[in-house]
C-alpha cells in the first residue's frame, strides 16, 4: 500500500525511526541495519512493508528495497513472521543471508536469537530455490550495493564521464567486491577510466 515515506527524521531507535512528512509522524519499526544506516541523516526514504492485523496495523521500514524483499521473502517462509524476519535482518546483512541459505549454513541462522533449528533449516529449504543460483538472481548479491553504485555513479557522471562507460566500470567493480563503499568505487573507477 506505501512503497515509501520520505521526510525528516524526528526520533530514531534501534526499533523504530518516527519520519515527520508534512505534519504527520509515521511510526516505522525497523532492523538494525536500517537503524545504523540512518544514523546521523536528518532526512530519510524508508522503504515500507504495511501489515495489518485484527489488533493493530503496523508499518515496518527498510534502508533499500533489497532489505524489504528479503523481509518479504522471510515472511513467506511457515513459523516465520514480521518480528522473527526484522530479527534475522538485525543479526544479518541481505548479502550474509543469501550466503548463509545458499550455503545451507544452518548454524549462521540459527545463532540468531528466536530462530531455532527446525525454523533455521525450514528457511534454507523455502528460500534456497527463491534466492538461488539462476542467473536471473545474480543481481541480490550486488543489490545491496545499488545504494552506493548510484551515489557513485551520480558523482563520477558530475565529473564529466559518460554514464555507460561508468556503469559497467562500477558493475565490475562491484562483481569484485559487493560490499565496497561509494568513496573506494569513486577511487577505483578514477584510476580505472
């Protein structure tokens, strides 16, 4: 129903981020790696998944689709809902729970608090043909660094460089290291142009 709120950050709590967008606060509860993405920005787009239940109508948030997508594929999993799914992003990036499913890594996903085997081994079989292989999935690995391929991608642009040359440099770049930062591809993509 909401794809995304965008306004400014009025409180921000490893549990929830309030966004003010035009005199309305929107309480969004959200993981720990939204939480320290957040940290220390004054404006925000939080991506939403909106769930609503007999009880209560709750809106979760994530720093970048791929987060919400991997929260959504969670939820599809039997025994799993939103809190146990926002706790398993908490303990764990997008990129560390692909691996830990595509590897069958059991004891990676279990270590997280409220996840026990038979649920750590009913996500690697429900996610494992979801998040495999096939080459139309490559690109979950490098989603998460779409964030920062876009902000580096956006300066080099603004330095004068043509953007098909300098999207597949940072694709590259990004093949190589999924988790490099927006100063490091600039570097990189300077040296390589």
């Amino acid at each position: 129903m909401y794809e995304y709120i965008q306004g400014r950050i009025v409180e921000l709590t490893p549990t929830y981020v309030v966004v003010d967008n035009n005199g309305i606060g929107y309480q969004i509860l959200i993981s720990l790696n939204t939480y320290t993405a957040l940290s220390g920005k004054e404006q925000a787009v939080v991506f939403t998944h909106y769930i609503v239940r007999e009880d209560a109508q709750i809106l979760y948030g994530f720093y970048s689709k791929t987060e919400r997508e991997v929260f959504r594929l969670l939820l599809t999993v039997s025994g799993v809902g939103a809190n146990t799914a926002r706790m398993v992003l908490s303990s764990l990036s997008a990129a560390e729970l692909r691996d830990a499913v595509l590897t069958g890594n059991v004891s990676v996903i279990k270590s997280i608090k409220g996840v026990g085997q038979k649920t750590a081994e009913r996500i690697i079989v429900d996610l494992k043909d979801k998040i495999g292989k096939t080459e139309a999935n490559t690109d979950f690995l490098f989603a998460q660094s779409n964030t920062n391929r876009e902000e580096a991608l956006s300066a080099l642009v603004a330095l004068g460089f043509q953007k098909n040359v300098v999207e597949k440099l940072l694709d590259k770049l990004l093949k190589e290291n999924p988790t490099m930062q927006v100063e490091e591809m600039v570097k990189k993509a300077l040296k390589s142009i």
